[in-house]
C-alpha cells in the first residue's frame, strides 16, 4: 500500500528521472586537464615551429633576434594553420586527444565553425597576453574560459 502511495504522490519517480538526467557540468572537462592539454600543445606544436623558424628559416638565433617580428610573425602563422586544422578538422589537438577531452559547440555538442574557431584561438591568444583573462573559470560558476565564453564552445570530456 505504501507504494501505490508513493507512486501517487510521485515521490519515487523524481527519483528515478533525477538520476538519469545528466548535470551539463559533467559533460564539461576539469580545468586541470584543459590546463595539462594546453602545456602539451605548446610542447608538441609550438617548439618545433619555433626551432624551425628560428634555425632552418631564419638561418640563426641572431639572424632571429635581429628580424623578431618576421620570426614571430611566421611562427603565429604557422601555428594558426595548424592548430585552426585540428579544431575543423576532428575538434583535438594533439594535447586534447592525450587528455581525452574535445572542442565543440556549446549549444549543440557538434564540431565548431571556421568562425567559432577564429575567434576562439584569436581570443585565447589574447587571454594568454592579459594575465586577468586567465582567472576568467575561477569567477564563472560554468567554469568556462574567456575564450568558451566569446566563441560559444566548450571543451568537453570524449568518452
């Protein structure tokens, strides 16, 4: 009897429904990871592309230091490239795949945009620039970045 009135009073079926309804929060990659993802492109992409600008194009350190912003300009560019490539292309670069965490869409969890993905690298190079923008998930209870923010993605786990 007492179960006819629990189901009547839908006390057990908040319940079951409860918990199977998926926080969004879950859905969302720690940002230990995010952090560790991050180090680990700069390691696997960007010191190559810096030493081959640096030895191979630029012919040496000084030859280097002389035209810096020749030698920086190419090596945004060439880091754009690719890092704009692994977004469109499957939403991980090589430090996101490591981690097991993806890029997507906010609103519908599918890949990103080409616009979604320039902004977003154009604002995370801006974030990294203006130390304030890096404390943006310590004051944002969705613990989404300022670059998530203003390109409407998210870095999500990938199981």
């Amino acid at each position: 009897m007492a179960k006819w009135r629990d189901v009547k009073q839908n006390r057990g079926l908040e319940e079951k429904y409860n918990s199977k309804i998926k926080s969004p929060k879950s859905d969302l990659a720690s940002l230990p990871s995010r952090l560790k993802a991050f180090l680990l492109d700069t390691f696997l992409i960007t010191t190559p592309i810096l030493y081959i600008v640096i030895y191979l194009i630029m012919g040496s350190g000084e030859e280097f230091s002389q035209n810096r912003a020749m030698g920086w300009g190419i090596i945004f560019f060439v880091h754009s490239i690719l890092i704009l490539i692994f977004w469109l292309k499957n939403g991980q670069t090589p430090g996101l795949k490591a981690y097991d965490i993806k890029l997507v869409d906010n609103l519908t969890k599918q890949r990103v945009s080409v616009i979604q993905v320039l902004v977003r690298y154009i604002t995370t190079l801006f974030a990294v620039v203006s130390i304030f923008l890096l404390f943006t998930p310590f004051f944002n209870k969705d613990k989404k970045t300022f670059q998530d923010i203003l390109s409407n993605t998210i870095i999500i786990n990938d199981k």
